[in-house]
C-alpha cells in the first residue's frame, strides 16, 4: 500500500472513531449533560412555537374580544365632598367637553398631535408592536407603566376601557384597536383622540382645552399654541406653566420643542419658520363653578391624597362616583380663612402696591395626635392662583428646619467640636460670619443684620431664640450634615432635588418644603417623637373601588426624650424670643420663626399641646414664577416669620382653641442638659472665637442687648440698648429657656 493510500485509511477510520468527551458526547455518539436538553434546532423550535402560539393567542382573542359600548359621559357621575361634620363642600360639576368636529381643528395643530405622538399615525394598522412589546414587557417586570400606544390605541383607552396600566388592559386596547382601525376611517378616529383626550384644568377634549388654556375656541388656536396643548396632554396636572414647578417647566418646553422639530422632520412645517415659534403663556386658569375660595385648593388637596392612594388617574378619579369626606373642621377653617383676612389680605393694597401683589399665603393645621387636617389655607382663589400655597414645594423653609438640626444632635447624641454633648444647654460662638471648623465645604454664614450674638458664647437655647445662624451652621457640621439629612426624612421632610446632603448651609432650611410636610415635622414633635402624617382625607367610599386610608400616626420617628427637649426649647422661642408675638395666657406654645435669603419666604411654626400650625408667605412676581422680596409688604420694612404670619398664626389659634379648656404639654422626659464651662483653648464650635480668626472679647461692650427684644433676625438689628452691667454669664442663666442679655459689636 502507498503513502496516498495509508493517508485515505487513517482518515477513514478517524471519520469512524468515536468523539468522546471532546465532542459532548459519549461512546455511543450521544450528547450528554446538559447539552441533551438544548440544541440549535431545539431552541430555535421552541422560539417559532412561542411565536405561532402568541400570534394564534393574537387571533383567538381578535375574535374573542367585541368592541365594547363607549364608556360615555352617560354614565358620568359627580364626586361628592364632605366637611368632617358631614356637612357637603361641594360637588364636581358636569363634564367640561364640548364635542366638534376635525374640520373645526387648524391642519397644523392636528399634525402637531401626530408629530408628538404617532408619526405613522396614517400608514399604521392602529397598533405598535414593537412598543407594545417594550410596554408589556415594563409592566410585567416592574419597570414602568405600559407604553407605546399608537393615537388609535389612546382613543380606544379613552373611550371604550379606563386607564389602568395593566397587561390584560393593554391586551383588550390592542385587539379592539386594530378592530376599531378597519372599521372607522382615520379622520374620524383623530377626531374622536381629539374630543377625548383629557388635558387638564378639568378640559375634556381640545375645545375645552382652547378655552380652558387661552381662551379661545379651537379653531382660533395658533401652530405654538396647539402645540402646548399636545405637549400638556402627556402630563397635564405637572406640565400645566401657570403652576409647574421648574422640572415640569423644563419637561414641557422639551416636549412642545419636539412638536415643532417633529414636524420639520415630518416636511408639514418650514425649517425657518419653525425657528420663529416661541411657546406661548397660557391664561390663568379659572375655578368651576362651586369651587371659589378655599373649596378649589382643599378639593385639590383631596384630590392628590386620593389618587395617591389608590394609583388613579385624574381620568379615572373625575370619572365620578366617590364619596369623600374631609377632615376639615368648618369653624377651624373658617378661623383660619378670617385669621388671614385680618391679619393679612385686609392690610395689603395689590392694586397699587407693587410689593403687596406679589404676596402669596398658605397655610396647614393639623391635630398632632390624630394627624388629622383641620384647616387648610391655598391663596385668594383658583382664579386668582390656580396652585395651592399651602402645598407649593419651590420655596425653602429657612431657620423653620433648625429645630431638625437640633432633634438630629440629640438623637444622635453628637458632641460638639471639643467632645462635649450638644444640648440645649452647650455653648457655641455666635461670632457673625464665623468661618465653620470640620467641614470639607467651607462655610461662613452672617447672622441677621450682621450682629455677633454672646460674649462670645452663647447656650443651643439662647441661640435658638434668637435664631442665630453661626451657630446652627456648627452643629451641623458637628452633628454630621448627612445624618441631619437622615432625621429630616425620618421627621417627614422630602428628598426633593437640589437637598445635598453634604452641606452646611442645610442648617439654614436651604431645601425645598411646603407647609403640610413642615406641620408634620412639628406634629412629631408635639406628639412626643411619634411619627405624624398630616391627612385631608377622613374617609373615602366608591362602589366600584376600595380606599384604604392613610397611616397618620405611626412608631417613634425620634425617641421622646430628643422630641420633648425640641419642645422644651421651642416654648423658650415663644417665651423669650422670635416667636414672642405670639405668647398669650389662653395656650402654651412652641415654635419657631424662618425668614429666606432675600426676604422671598417668611414661616411661623408653632404648635399648642392640642393644634400645629404652619403660616407661611411668598414672594411671588405676578403671572410667573419669579420668586420676589416680601419686603415693603404693606407699607413695612422686612416681613419676616415674626410679623405677619405669626399674627395670622395667634388670631387663628386663639380662635381655634376658644372655648377649649387647653393643657400644658408633658415634658417630663426634655433633658437640657448640664451647664457647661467656657473652654477657651478648645476648638470654637465651642470656645471663643480667638481660634477661629475672630477677637475673644466683643469689639465694642457698649452694644449689650437683650436678644428678648431683638429675637427674629428678620425685625432687623437689636432695638433695646442695655447697659453693660447687666450682662449675663449664660452658663449662669438659672433657666435655659430664658435668653441672657447679649454683648454684640
């Protein structure tokens, strides 16, 4: 045999040998393992099997599923809201739609709703598979709700099914929408998105948007405006300019931009033109009938609480049929609407006073020991301010979140910079513009007015009723600014935008609040460390959906003990110092004054053994959202926590609590702690402010104060000159609620 021939044999017998484990498989030729199971022709049958199944699934349900009968304005019903006495508030009014037809509405505008929502809106079967697939596929895991719906698909949703986002949902959305696009022509099924669609401000369809947002009928819209209009319908209650906030402001422009870039792109609008489209203002909403005055805001309050707890939509909710009482109490809300009144409204002139139109109230009180809303303040009217002050989030809460910086300290039992305890009884500089010590982020914050407050040493307490900012600004660098962070959540606060949790200028209130989230703060501290949840909704009855109330009070936020010695301080606050307006022998009281940066905000927040209360003003430019100072407010000078809203505060509770046979609060658990002994080599987050670049003795002894007569920073600098000789050792004060005279420069 030759070589050629050896060679043809050997690969012969190769070709024949078993493989072995090299190959996957065993002596016989069989794969093994796993490998048995999961083959390139396996998984590739299985793979067309799902498919066949699915589109045959797909099929069975075409002829399965009807089109259902609309669900029409028919059966529409009235949601019915109740004071906490039963007595009704109001009552959603009828349907705000008026039906028209496509040739009504300018070409432009409908080919600004395709370019937004569905480019291939007129060569589409009505359904997008593939964002079907990625909404379903969100759904089921969790990931967000449903999307991907063509206009078909939308129009079916709102007029055949309700808004729930689920995969059953969107299966029935799917079939009757392609059963709906070989019926009807596209036109018709445009005109009826368009008639359907809610835009919000209680607009059913786009001729109750033209109205509702620019007072016009729908065939005087402008390309800008119907462009707004498709760019609201996304998210009409966050998108809606005349009451966004700054994300919703950023979000809509993006969105009505991408109308019009759409549209280019599309060939239906000149790229020249396109560049001179401005997005155009919409008018001020108005309140639907039987909504004026406070009935609009405390409906609106209702309305966000509901839907919060039963994940609604604004669609579904105003699709009627629920009963909902409030915990408003008439006479407390009528106290607190007459409170600002008086104190207030009946002091400003908006007509010719430029100051006093820019002038916003709200207000929110609450009963510490049921969490309950017994009175709510949102503005003047719907019509005059469609969003409710006392909900508003785009103002900062000021020295109003300094008591958080003290409950942190004590909960955490932190000690100041030379290791001793922080209690109301430490000591601290109160040197202005005293550079912090400890902090990666260097801070130097001015007192009030620029005044130095102690000599220089001052008590946490005397501190707090004056409101001193170096102060504050060191113990939460002593405390850790992360876990103040920590303690304000845990208290109620939001985690919001723009809140660092790094920083110690959050000492000063720097983050974002509204006057519900500060009164269950502070409700928690009335209610002894227990966590509060201010709730508008007492009950809430539907015959087709279930409503599971608010948790309003629950398990310790803070312990007792740091909540009762919060109080202790605040109550020196009233007794002896920025809050001392408010003192009176009807009640006792705690609370705390707050002024922002520019005099744009001023809060009063306090609380009695049996009512919480937070009064808050705005600086509010008329028809934007330009936040202006409050100072010169009727007449005045600076308009801080101490002037107007504690007035209004006093005149509320006062008649609040008439006829209330009022306590004291319990505080048996405050610990004030030990007075301390100035250390004057120590660090000066507690010794003299020699080691922080600043003089050790006051610059001139003559200034001598007593911070009783000078205690909001916002009244401006002390009025009340003592003589030296008075000057009082605070680590000598017999009682730490009781400010001692200071020494300032």
């Amino acid at each position: 045999m030759g070589r050629a021939e050896a060679r043809k044999a050997q690969q012969r017998s190769a070709r024949r040998a078993p493989r072995g484990r090299a190959t996957g498989k065993g002596r016989a030729g069989k794969r093994t393992g796993i490998r048995r199971f999961f083959t390139w022709k396996k998984i590739l049958g299985a793979f067309f099997g799902i498919i066949l199944l699915g589109m045959g699934a797909l099929v069975a349900l075409y002829f399965y599923v009807d089109e259902p009968d609309p669900n029409a304005d028919a059966i529409k019903q009235s949601n019915v809201y109740k004071y906490a006495d039963g007595s009704i508030m109001a009552r959603d009014g009828k349907m705000n739609r008026e039906i028209v037809p496509l040739s009504r509405v300018p070409k432009d505008v409908q080919t600004g709703f395709i370019a937004i929502e569905n480019k291939s809106f007129y060569q589409d079967q009505g359904v997008d598979f593939l964002g079907i697939g990625r909404g379903l596929f969100n759904t089921v895991t969790g990931k967000g709700k449903a999307g991907g719906s063509t206009i078909t698909q939308q129009y079916v949703k709102n007029f055949y099914l309700n808004q729930d986002q689920t995969a059953t949902r969107k299966l029935k959305e799917l079939v009757i929408s392609l059963k709906v696009d070989q019926r009807m022509e596209k036109p018709d099924i445009l005109a009826g998105y368009l008639n359907t669609s809610y835009f919000g401000r209680g607009a059913y369809g786009i001729q109750a948007a033209a109205q509702a947002y620019y007072g016009v009928d729908v065939d005087k819209l402008t390309l800008e405006q119907g462009a707004y209009l498709a760019a609201v319908l996304q998210a009409p209650s966050d998108y809606d300019l005349a009451t966004a906030g700054p994300n919703g402001t950023r979000l809509v422009k993006i969105r009505f931009n991408g109308v019009l870039d759409n549209m280019v792109e599309m060939k239906a609008l000149d790229p020249e033109k396109r560049k001179q489209l401005q997005l155009p203002m919409p008018i001020k909403p108005k309140a639907a009938p039987g909504m004026e005055g406070q009935k609009g805001y405390l409906k609106q309050a209702a309305d966000a609480e509901l839907r919060r707890q039963t994940n609604m939509t604004t669609q579904e909710l105003q699709a009627g049929g629920w009963e909902i009482t409030l915990n408003i109490d008439p006479k407390k809300q009528a106290a607190l609407e007459k409170a600002v009144q008086d104190e207030l409204e009946s002091k400003l002139d908006r007509k010719d006073r430029p100051v006093d139109a820019s002038v916003q109230a709200g207000a929110t009180s609450v009963d510490p020991k049921t969490g309950a809303i017994v009175a709510m303040y949102g503005g003047t009217g719907l019509s005059d301010h469609w969003a409710s002050n006392a909900l508003r989030q785009d103002f900062q809460p000021g020295s109003t979140f300094k008591p958080v910086v003290l409950a942190s300290a004590l909960e955490n039992k932190s000690t100041t910079h030379d290791g001793k305890p922080i209690t109301p009884n430490a000591l601290y500089d109160g040197t202005s513009k005293r550079p912090v010590v400890g902090s990666d982020t260097p801070f130097a914050p001015q007192n009030q007015d620029n005044a130095n407050y102690g000599d220089p040493l001052l008590t946490v307490q005397a501190a707090t009723n004056s409101s001193v900012n170096s102060v504050y600004a060191q113990m939460i660098v002593d405390v850790g600014p992360p876990a103040v962070k920590k303690t304000a959540l845990a208290l109620g606060m939001k985690d919001r935008d723009g809140w660092p949790a790094d920083k110690p200028a959050m000492s000063l209130g720097t983050m974002s609040a509204n006057t519900l989230e500060m009164a269950g703060v502070y409700a928690t501290f009335d209610n002894h460390g227990k966590k509060v949840t201010p709730t508008i909704i007492k009950g809430a009855k539907h015959a087709d959906r279930a409503f599971k109330p608010v948790e309003s009070v629950g398990g310790q936020a803070i312990t007792r003990e740091t909540a009762d010695t919060v109080t202790k301080v605040l109550t020196g606050v009233v007794q002896d110092g920025s809050g001392k307006a408010v003192k009176s022998s009807a009640y006792e009281a705690a609370g705390k004054t707050g002024t922002t940066e520019s005099n744009v905000a001023a809060w009063f927040t306090a609380y009695t053994p049996e009512l919480v209360t937070v009064v808050a003003m705005f600086g509010e430019e008329p028809g934007t959202a330009k936040q202006v100072t409050l100072t010169g407010t009727a007449g005045g000078g600076r308009a801080g926590g101490s002037s107007f809203p504690a007035e209004i505060w006093k005149a509320y509770t006062l008649a609040a609590l008439k006829g209330v046979d009022t306590a004291e609060f319990d505080l048996s658990e405050a610990k004030m702690g030990a007075s301390q002994a100035p250390s004057r080599s120590s660090s000066p987050s507690s010794s003299s402010s020699s080691s922080a670049g600043t003089p050790s003795a006051p610059v001139s002894p003559s200034k001598t104060v007593d911070p009783t007569k000078s205690a909001d920073p916002t009244k401006g600098t002390p009025s009340a000159p003592v003589s030296p000789s008075k000057t009082v050792d605070p680590t000598k004060s017999a009682d730490p609620t009781k400010s001692p005279p200071i020494t300032i420069p």
